[in-house]
C-alpha cells in the first residue's frame, strides 16, 4: 500500500503560514535542494553535417553536462561510480 499522491501548492512569500501549514522539503531528482528555478544551460553549437561520429559524441557529451548543469538531469550512473572513488 502506497501513500496518497499530494497536490502542494507554492504559493508567494507574502502568503501567511498558518498552524495547518503542511511543512514539505522540495528537491530536484538527484536529490538536490530545489532552488525554485532553473539555471540557464550554456549554449552548445549545432554539429556540422559533414561532422564525424567522435564530432558529434563530443558534441552530444557537452549536451549533457549543459543540462546537468543546469540542473536538468541527474548524474550518470558511470559520473556516481568515479566520484564514489
């Protein structure tokens, strides 16, 4: 048996909190602490057509570690295994 799914509504800093206040912890998907936004991912360029297969891995790696700087997408499983070291 599962617990209920909640619905939590943000509401703005001038809201008061009142004794029936549910007290919740909000954190992105890696565990982090939600910070209420989202930091803008650096630009990557576009890969040129005539780009070879190590051209674009490359590229796409940038791609990734852009959205998980910006908080977008978790850690890779092989990231967690060497900073586990």
């Amino acid at each position: 048996m599962g617990f209920p799914i909640q619905t939590l509504v943000v509401n703005g800093g001038d809201t008061p909190v009142t004794p029936m206040s549910a007290q919740v912890r909000l954190i992105t998907p890696d565990g982090k602490e939600f910070t209420g936004g989202v930091t803008p991912a650096e630009p990557v360029e576009d890969v040129a057509a005539t780009a070879t297969a190590k051209q674009v891995a490359n590229r796409f790696n940038q791609l990734l570690a852009s959205l998980r700087a910006a908080g977008l997408l978790a850690e890779s499983a092989e990231e967690s295994e060497s900073t586990a070291d």
